[in-house]
C-alpha cells in the first residue's frame, strides 16, 4: 500500500493517536532491540565464535554512540526540520540494523552498531520534538501516554522474543525484525506525520559537542562496567573523573555563552527540573529492574528465558491499561497529587519484587507485576508531560535533547547500581554465585532510592501543568510558570 492511498484521519485522531502511535513504534524498535539483545548475547557470541564478555562491545558502543550525537539532535532538528532528520534517523537505524545482521565478526558487529547508535540518537528525541511542536499542550499528556506505549513494550517482550528467536531461529532475526518496523514507520511518517518548520539556529557549538560527548561516553561507559569486574577498578575510577571533569568543564564554559549545544537555563524551570531530576531516581530503578528481575527469575529460580519473559510480561499489561486512565487521572488530582502518591505506590511495588521466592505461585508474582506495571507507567506518563509544561515552544528542541540525554544516562546508572548491589550482597554472605538471598535485598535497596524523588515533587505548586491537562484553576490558585530563561538567550545555554 502506498502513503497515498492510506485513508486521512481527523485532526483529533491523527493528534492523539497516529502521530504519537507512529513515533512511539520507532522508539520500540530501540528499546525492543536493546532488550532482545541482552537475551541473545551468548548465543551470539558462539556463533560469532567470540567469548560472551567481549561481544559486550556491542551494547557499549551503541551507548557511546548514542551518548555522543544525543546532544546534536535538537541542533539538526531545527536546523534541517524534525520531519526529516526523523525520517533519515529511521531509515539509517534500519540500514544499520540489516548490517549488524550481515556481520559475520564482532569488528562489523561493532560498527555497524555504532551508526545504529548514531541513528537512535537522533530518533528518540527528533521524535519526542515533532510531537511536542504539534499537539497543543492541552493535549499533551494524552498524546505522550500513546507515544510511550510502545516504547514500554520493548522492555518487556523483549526476553519473550529474544529468547523465542534464539531458540527456535537464527539470532541475525533480532537485527531483521527491524526493518519491516522500519519500513512501514517510513511510509506512515510521510503519509501523517506534519511537516515542523526549520527554526532560526546559532552557529554548531562543537566545543560543548566535544565536552558532553566525552564526558556522556565516559559515565555511560563507567556504569557500565561498574561491579562487572570487566576492566580495573582504576579504569572505572577514571572514567568516572573524566566524564565528570568534561560536563564540569562544559558548565563553566557555557555559562553566559548564548550558542551553548545544551541549555542549562532549562533547570530554572522547576516543572523541567521535578520531571529530570526526581524522576530520574523512578527511572533509575526503571533501568534496573529488567536486569535484576533476569536475574531472579533466570538464574536464581531457573527458570528459562522464555518462561521468564511470559511470567514479565504482566508489567506490560498493567502499563497498556494505564494508558487509558492516565489524563482523566491527572485531570481529577492535578500532576503533583499524582506524583507524590505515585511515588510512594511505585516504590512499594519495586521493594515488593524483593519478598519474591522459589516457592512464590506464579499468580502472585504476575499479580504484583501486574499492579508495579501499572502505577510505574502512570508515573513516567505524568513526569513526560510535566517536563513540557513551562518550556516555551522555542525551546522544545533543547528540553527535548537534555530530557532524552539524562534519561539515558540514569538508565546506564540503573544498570550499573544493580549490578554492584548484586556483587556486594554476594560477599556479604559469602556467596561466589548468585542466589534469590544475593538477589532480592537489591530490590529493596533500589526502591527505597525511588522516594528521594518527593522531595522534587512536594516542592511543585498545586497547580503544576494544569493547563496541559485540562483542570480548572480556582481564583487565587493561578499557577505562574518558572522563568523560560534568566536574561539568556533562549537558544542559550
């Protein structure tokens, strides 16, 4: 079927569901490929006949990737138009995809996964930006509930596949399942997807592309091998002190530079800074969770990927559920009763993967996960419609870029907090293998990290990002935004 003869939809439908439908299905083919591949390393690695540490590679370096063009984005978006960079980003990430499953070693393994990290670089917040620059902030919370849909899918149908695809096919299909995705994506991009205008750009800042690239890659880098015993201790330590010294360098030289690649002013904005800041420990324990529910469930209770992936895929319910209630949800209770109570809710659900046993019915497990699905997707659709709320539409492409960029960073840290938790419970109890007793405490440790992200939500006005969610606002209670900028610029940083 050609994009012509596609049948139109209304402005209404095409605002809340197509376009944020089409731009999340792009996004769930990163987050999908990311989780099925985690699943599928060690069979890789016998076929690529490559130990299963070094094939490892193959995430890092689409990290780096990622880490290194993230801040590039917004720029391009802007300068060449969201539509088209996100229509070259898919295009590119299915090019990529199909090489990485033609490589027939880990050096084309690798580089082919660097310019798929180069593509979902420019994907995921390209992406985000063409939405935001098209929906009325009215309708932004709904639009943002469909757009992470998919993408909360990846997650958690990716073992299921994964292992689906390793055992009963070639594991070059993890790669191949792509390109239909990527194909149709292209087609319904053209068809629906509105043109967003170029905007008026400053000069490339390739100083502070250079400062955050390194410094991202670096952090990314480090949490990744952070209580994996991969590289030395001391390599990890200097990692982390030349990720931190570059973005420390990059805040003092973007300081009162007007063509700053990042704008930090986006902190002044307390909405911006709750939904980036306090969400990132609910997303910490987000990026966590996968890793550490593998864990249990695999190694610790034996069972096989694809059992673990079913039992899983409870949480996706709940999320898909959620979906439909989350703006009348906002609209009654306002985005900071939501998020306080929510947090609370979803951090007890975290803690409670912790009480799991051998001897746990699978009923009650797939019930808690059921619940944890739900109030977890509750919360990151209200924290990625309030991160918008005070952003001016002139600084859509930076929110969207930095958003995407600590997002990214939290979910390495996530990953790298479970695992150093595991390796430190482990000799606390004089284990040289992981068992459920090294496992669960993890669960707790990381849920009670969840409820340091009140002390950003309490802090919000009552009336936080109620003209995005349609509440009325009583005399007296007229909710005045942060500041957009503080005397900068607004393409500063």
């Amino acid at each position: 079927m050609s994009a012509e003869t596609l049948p139109a939809p209304d402005n209404a439908t095409l605002r809340g569901w197509v376009v944020p439908a089409i731009i999340g299905s792009a996004l769930l083919m990163q987050t999908l490929n990311a989780t099925v591949l985690t699943n599928a390393l060690p069979t890789m690695a016998r076929a690529l006949h490559e130990d299963p540490l070094r094939l490892n590679l193959a995430i890092t370096m689409y990290l780096l990737a990622s880490a290194v063009f993230l801040p590039i984005s917004g720029w391009a978006a802007d300068r060449f138009g969201a539509k088209r960079i996100f229509l070259l980003a898919m295009i590119l990430y299915a090019l990529a995809s199909a090489a990485c499953g033609l490589a027939q070693n880990l050096i084309g393994l690798v580089v082919a996964r660097i310019f798929q990290g180069m593509a979902g670089a420019m994907m995921g917040p390209v992406g985000r930006l063409v939405l935001l620059r098209t929906t009325p902030k009215t309708e932004l919370v709904g639009a943002m509930s469909v757009l992470t849909m998919p993408a909360l899918l990846g997650p958690v149908i990716g073992p299921v596949l994964g292992g689906a695809i390793v055992t009963f096919a070639d594991w070059r299909w993890i790669f191949y399942i792509n390109l239909p995705i990527a194909l149709v994506g292209v087609l319904m991009v053209i068809r629906y997807v509105p043109n967003v205008a170029e905007q008026d750009v400053s000069p490339i800042d390739w100083p502070g592309i250079l400062l955050t690239g390194i410094g991202l890659a670096a952090l990314i880098f480090g949490f990744e091998n952070l209580g994996r015993n991969t590289i030395p201790p001391l390599a990890v330590f200097a990692l982390f002190a030349v990720g931190l010294g570059c973005l420390a360098s990059y805040g003092r030289y973007a300081r009162n530079n007007p063509h700053a690649i990042l704008d930090l002013g986006l902190f002044r904005v307390q909405t911006f800074t709750a939904s980036v800041v306090g969400g990132g420990f609910m997303r910490l324990a987000m990026g966590a969770t996968p890793f550490l529910l593998a864990m249990l469930l695999q190694i610790g209770f034996g069972m096989n990927p694809f059992h673990a992936g079913l039992l899983t895929f409870m949480s996706a319910a709940g999320a898909l559920v959620m979906k439909t209630t989350a703006p009348p949800i906002l609209r009654r209770f306002g985005f900071r009763t939501v998020l306080c109570v929510n947090a609370v809710i979803t951090g007890i659900t975290f803690m409670a993967y912790g009480i799991f046993k051998p001897t746990t019915p699978h009923i009650v497990i797939m019930a808690i996960l059921l619940v944890g699905g739900f109030f977890r997707s509750l919360q990151f659709t209200s924290l990625n419609g309030l991160a918008y709320a005070d952003i001016g539409m002139d600084r859509m492409s930076r929110a969207s870029t930095m958003s995407s960029m600590a997002q990214q960073l939290v979910q390495s840290i996530g990953i790298g907090l479970a695992a150093m938790l595991l390796h430190t419970f482990m000799v606390m109890q004089g284990q040289t293998h992981m068992t459920p007793a090294s496992i669960t405490p993890a669960f707790i440790v990381i849920g009670a990290i969840t409820f340091l992200s009140l002390a950003f939500y309490i802090r919000l006005p009552k009336t936080a990002g109620d003209d995005m969610n349609g509440r009325s606002t009583s005399p007296g209670e007229a909710h005045v935004p942060a500041p957009a900028s503080s005397g900068r610029s607004a393409r500063g940083g």
